[in-house]
C-alpha cells in the first residue's frame, strides 16, 4: 500500500480524533515531509482533514468518501483477505465484476463504485445511481450447485442487507419477493444477480451478485417514475457535498478535533458496506444449510397476501403470466421460491418473476 493509502487507513482507524504527524511518520517508517504530501494529496481528492497546530492531523467524523482503506478497518476477522475495488465511476458494478471474474479476479471479489452512469436492475431496468448519495456494489462468488437454485442466493444475499443496515444504522427491513428491501413503506434497495458463463463449456463459472442501496438521496431527487416506491435510509444529506460519516468511538489514541460538530456523525457509507461484506459472505458459506430461510419468511411483505404476478416465472404448472395473474402468496421454500395458491384452487411455486402487492383494480 502506499504512503497516502496508508496514511488515509490511520485516519479512516481514528476518524474525527487528531493524530499527531510524528505518529503518523514513525507508525509508518516514513518521514514527516512525506506524510505532509500525502495530506495533501487526500485533500485534493476531497478529503475534509483538519491540521491543527502542534496536535496533528484530523480525518472530519463526517467524512463519506468511498474507499477500500475506509471500509477494511470494519471487515470481520475472517474476511479480511477479500479483495475490495473501489471506483469514481463505472457503468455498472455488475458488468465490472463480470469483466474482471472473466479476467480471473478471485471470488469474494468485491467491486465499489461512488457513481454509475448505467446502473441496472432485474427486468432490464434501470438503477438510479447518483454520486455521493448511494451504495453500488458487486460481489463475484462460486457457485456451488445448479444453476436452477440461484435464487437461492438472491434469498441469502436479502436477509444480508436487512441484518446489514439494521445494524449499522438501527432501520428496519422487509423484504417483497425476491430482491426488493423497503423501509417505511419504501424501496431503499434492490439486488441483481447474474451468472458469468464461460463461452467454451457453457458452464457458470461465476455468480455475480449486485447490490445498490439508496443511502442518502432525498425524495425530491428521484426520477418522476420512481418517486412513489423509491426511497433512502436517509431522507435527505445530512451533510452538505454528500457527505454524511461513521460513527466512531473515541480511541483515546488522538483527542477530539477542536471544530468536529457537537451531534454524532451518522453511519457512514463505508461502514455500511463493510457490514454488507461481512453478512453477504456469512451467508454464502452457509448457503446449503438454508439457516436464513426462516429470517427471510419473517421479513416477508408479501405472505399471507394478495399478490399480482406481473412477469413471467417458473411455476409447477405452465401458466400465461403475460397479463399479470392474481394469486395468494403462501409460503417461501427451502430454495427461495415462492409459494402461491392462484385463485382456480390450483398451487405453483415461482422461482423466478415479479408480483406486486398493490391493490389490484
């Protein structure tokens, strides 16, 4: 690593408390010009970081910027060899991590973007990604069973995220069959998961799974069509520039900036993903046990209602979904799929599709 990603790591460990340059240079073996530069060099990719005469250096609590030395302080130990990529810009996580798995990035990859300028969602849609105000992210795992299951991860990766966000920022989650996350009656997240074939044998040698929560962007922001089922964990900014931040205890390694603001720091974004990571890949290594299964049935808005089948899926039996079909939803399987009574009498299972728990008329 290098001395200003080394440097921004001491920081990102002691955010919104002063570190001296002297601790700095001598933590990291270099000398103090050096730890200057790469003050400097922070400062102007946009980090806001206070020099307070004869104390040292200091991160603002309320700092947001994406970065892999901001989010690995709070990888779980047994994650901590992870490879994490964090971009300005990308079209889409996902078509990165398809690129770099075809590449022979490792899985448990995992690929950050502040911004995307082609976000997508299931169906073809888009994902309204704006910079500084969301989470985009992609994980590239192994598959370790037939291609058939996959929903089964799109199942784990959901009650992930709701544990995630639940305990970084204390919201709470429910999840609409298959992918959706709402909060207050909102969507604040969806998740995407796609396979990466290789062209030779036509086997799935990757699964890449995409995640974008809508962190920070005020209602008045989202696109017209979205404006009625879009929403964030935080309803607006709390920060001018987009930058909201983590909330760190005190070490006791540094002292408080003198200017740092009196309120808490929100949680910040990177503190957030970290949390995403950790949940995402537990799950994972439990996807056979179906541990999560039950989490999932909990969390459900749609059991036990009236739902609307809205795109095509898999089913027991073939039916015309062209035209939407009403249903009752009953049950998730051991596998994600959901299970529904159609109004005939007759039962299916989807493993695949759209349903909407609008009032239908």
């Amino acid at each position: 690593m290098s001395t200003k990603g080394n440097v921004l790591k001491a920081l990102e460990e002691n955010k919104g408390v002063t570190v001296s340059g002297e601790e700095l240079a001598g933590r990291l073996n270099v000398s103090r010009a050096a730890i200057w530069k790469a003050i400097g060099e922070l400062r102007k990719e946009g980090y806001p970081i206070d020099a307070i005469t004869n104390k040292g250096y200091c991160l603002s609590s309320f700092s947001d910027l994406l970065s892999a030395e901001g989010i690995s302080p709070h990888i779980a130990p047994s994650f901590h060899g992870c490879s994490i990529h964090v971009f300005k810009t990308v079209e889409s996580t996902n078509l990165t991590a398809k690129k770099m798995a075809l590449e022979g990035a490792p899985a448990g990859s995992v690929i950050i973007a502040e911004e995307q300028t082609k976000g997508r969602g299931r169906m073809g849609r888009n994902f309204y990604s704006p910079p500084s105000r969301g989470i985009y992210m992609s994980f590239i795992l192994k598959p370790r069973f037939d291609a058939s299951k996959a929903v089964l991860i799109t199942t784990a990766a959901s009650v992930a995220v709701c544990r995630a966000i639940e305990k970084v920022t204390g919201v709470s989650c429910f999840i609409k069959w298959v992918n959706d996350i709402y909060a207050d009656g909102k969507k604040v997240c969806g998740i995407l998961t796609e396979a990466v074939t290789d062209f030779e044998t036509g086997q799935i040698e990757h699964i890449v799974l995409g995640i974008g929560i809508n962190y920070s962007t005020a209602s008045g922001e989202f696109p017209e069509e979205l404006s009625e089922i879009a929403g964030s964990l935080f309803h607006s900014n709390p920060v001018s520039d987009g930058i909201p931040a983590v909330d760190v205890a005190q070490t006791g390694k540094g002292v408080p900036a003198e200017d740092e603001p009196s309120d808490p720091a929100p949680p910040s974004r990177n503190r957030l993903i970290a949390e995403v990571i950790n949940q995402v890949l537990e799950l994972n290594e439990a996807l056979e046990s179906r541990s999560f299964i039950e989490e999932y049935r909990r969390r459900s808005m749609v059991l036990g209602k009236e739902i609307r089948i809205l795109t095509t899926g898999q089913a027991h039996e073939s039916r015309d979904f062209t035209n939407g079909i009403t249903a009752y939803a009953i049950d998730v399987d051991p596998d994600g799929g959901l299970m529904v009574r159609y109004e005939d009498g007759s039962s299916g299972t989807l493993n695949t599709g759209e349903v909407s728990i609008r009032p239908i008329g």
